[in-house]
C-alpha cells in the first residue's frame, strides 16, 4: 500500500462526456485535475445521438474541433413516425438558437476522442482505477489502481460523472426512486439498412410501434452501420416470453417502418439490453463534491437528452468549482441544483407526456402553428434553457395543455 496522499485542485471520477468537459474546462483556467476511470477505453456505450446544445458547449470548452476532426454523421434533425403519422423537425427551424446541427456518433469514439482532448490540454487522467471510499469531511478520495495499489488524494472538489457507476449516490447514500416508469432498452448494431434519400439520411428516426407499446431509435453511422434499439416497459418485454434477440428479431420485423429499413440488413453484434436505467438523486451537490451526468439523473433515451444534460452539467459544475477556487461565493443551490433541474423538468415533461401520448398528439397535429414547431424544434435541439420558448417558461404542464386545445379543435 502506498500511504502517501497525492493533492490535486479537482478530482473528477469518470471520463465519460461529463468528466471530460469539467476536465477540460478546469485545466484550462489553470487548476491541477485528476480524473480516474474505472474502464479501459474506448469501450461501448448507448446514447449515440447529440444534439445541437451538445455542440455549443463542446464550442465553449474548445473541444468542438477535436471531435469535428473525427468526422462524425452530421445530424440535421428528428422524425417521428407511426403507421399513420409522419412529423419531421429539423434542428435549423429553431427559435434563433446559435446551433442548428449535432453529431450521430459511436459512444466508444466520441468518449475516447473527449478525453485525449482533455489530457491534451492538461488533464491527469488514470484508466482502469476505481474509486472505493471518499471522506466528504476530508475530501479524501481512495483508489484501488489496476495493479492493486492503494492510492488516496486529498482535494479541493470532488466532481462526480461516473455515470451507471453512480459512485458518490452509492457511497454517500444519495440515490432516490426515479419518478418514471421502469423501462428497457433492447440493441444492436446492423449494416446494410436502406436510409432516406430525401437528405435526412442522417437524422434519427423514431418509429412507434404498436398502440404506443414501444418505439424504436434508428441512429445511422457515416460508415453504413445503424445503431437500433427498441424501448418498452419491463412488463410489455416479459409479455412475449422471449429472449433478448428473439424480441428484438421480432419488433423490427413486425413494425412496418424498420421491417422496410432492415429487410436486407444484418448485425454486426449480439443484441444487448439495459434495464431500469432512469435514476435520481437526494441532492446534486454536498460542501466539496457535485454530480454530473448519469451520476445525478438520467431520464429516458427517447429525446437523446442524455449526453446534452452530461455536457451541460460538466460545463456548468466546472465552471462553478473554478468560480469556488478562486475564492468567490457560489450559491449552488441556485445556480447548479436549481439550474439543471430546471433543464431536467422540461426534457422529463416531454418523456412524460411522450408516454402518455400527449406530446404525440402536439407532434403530428397537422394544424401546428410554426411558432410552435420552433418551439418543439429548440427542445429536441437541447436548448432547454431558454426562457424565450413557451416550453420552457411554462414548463410542467404546458405540452398537456396545449394537446387537449389541439383535440378541441
């Protein structure tokens, strides 16, 4: 055991996009960063759609044109479809937002690509080392290295993004029951789809299937490969008694819009599954520590919120930890919990009214004022934030409101 206290300014648990941008951030406003990660990268991770939000902070931390150099599938925008209904919105007819475009990317890379940016720039970042204690009132953080060895550092904050690891909710006993409804997703990767050629080939499209029992993501790569998952409560998934592939072999042979987009298509590996995943927290943030990403909430895939909320967050906590350093006054109530919660409620009132087939009913209304399909559009876009949008600043109950004006009509 090594028994010497290594001191660094920050210690951020987790290189995932969260880590990585505070990383980035931090070191470049002159503040000595260690980040641990309990992984070898790269390696696999679902949540490969971004949004154009995601692009704006990437632009903030310097880090856009690393992940500009890697040459991802530009994403324009989203459709939604169902037997009966088509609703297309693409990211440019917007409510002025900055960005209008984001990136469909491979999680392996995108992640890998952030962190060597941060190490970059300065970052100290260690692989395949778990954190296994921390002392709040010390703010000392213990690792257990690859080798073994025992290593403790002493720091000023403690940022947490260690995603499904969820390591301070764990340790400190902070996880709360998630407000949503449990759900799966089913997945897998396949080569040879037939992919629009209307110029939204590398849009996502999602596809209902059923009487809202599940919907599909179809999350096209600039190589070919399409990444597919289906959502689905956990009861609807155990209802057909089958097997994780067998499932998804039949969700997408049966529903009528990726039946056509896969029939000649094949996998290119083992169809995977996660269970349960939404999560909540007690609280984002103690006297020396903060979550970020997956290691405060995360909601539902369906709206791709999931790395936009991680940068998002990153950003911001960065942002007010340097603030801190320097020996300024933050309310972090106010302008962390407050703030990302904020965020948080407007993307979970869209998962929400998804679920119960209100914001369907906003989506392919076919008499939509444009002032609301821009409104709708800087939502999907990540810009949910943005007090001008009536989503926003009216946010819990809007989007069900305005669905019982447009049954009205």
């Amino acid at each position: 055991m090594n028994s010497s206290i290594q001191k660094f300014d920050v210690f951020i648990i987790g290189a995932g996009p969260a880590g990585s941008i505070a990383a980035a951030k931090l070191v470049q406003k002159g503040f000595c960063v260690k980040v641990v990660e309990r992984q070898v990268f790269p390696r696999f991770v679902i949540g490969e759609s971004l949004l154009p939000r995601c692009n704006e902070l990437l632009s903030e931390a310097n880090m856009l044109e690393a992940i500009e150099k890697a040459n991802f599938q530009f994403k324009g925008g989203v459709a939604f479809q169902d037997t009966e209904h088509f609703e297309i919105f693409h990211f440019n007819n917007n409510l002025g937002e900055p960005f209008n475009g984001s990136f469909q990317v491979k999680r392996e890379q995108f992640d890998h690509e952030l962190i060597k940016d941060a190490e970059s720039k300065g970052a100290d970042v260690e692989f395949e080392s778990e954190v296994i204690a921390y002392d709040p009132d010390l703010n000392q953080v213990t690792v257990k290295a690859k080798d073994g060895q025992i290593k403790i550092y002493q720091t000023k904050k403690v940022i947490d993004a260690s995603g499904y690891g969820r390591v301070l909710p764990r340790l400190l006993n902070l996880d709360a029951k998630p407000s949503l409804a449990l759900r799966r997703a089913t997945f897998c990767r396949v080569e040879g789809d037939v992919r629009p050629t209307d110029g939204t080939d590398g849009y996502i499209y999602v596809d209902i299937h059923g009487n809202n029992d599940a919907w599909v993501w179809n999350i096209p790569f600039n190589d070919g490969i399409t990444s597919v998952g289906i959502v689905c409560t956990e009861e609807y998934f155990q209802s057909f008694n089958m097997a994780e592939a067998e499932f998804w072999d039949h969700i997408i042979s049966t529903n009528p819009s990726t039946q056509k987009r896969y029939a000649s298509a094949h996998k290119i590996n083992e169809v995977g599954f996660l269970s349960g995943y939404s999560a909540a927290v007690k609280k984002l943030y103690g006297d020396n520590f903060v979550l970020v990403g997956n290691a405060s909430e995360f909601l539902d895939p369906v709206f791709s919120s999931g790395v936009t909320l991680a940068l998002e967050s990153g950003s911001v906590a960065a942002d007010l930890t340097a603030k801190e350093l320097q020996g300024k006054t933050v309310d972090w109530q106010t302008d962390y919990e407050d703030y990302m919660m904020r965020g948080i409620n407007v993307f979970r009132e869209f998962v929400e009214t998804w679920y119960n087939g209100d914001l369907q009913t906003v989506f392919f209304a076919g008499n939509k004022e444009e002032k609301i399909k821009q409104a709708i559009t800087s939502v999907l876009s990540g810009y949910v934030w943005n007090k001008d949008n009536f989503f926003v600043k009216k946010s819990p109950h809007v989007v069900s409101a305005l669905a019982q004006i447009i049954q009205l009509r």
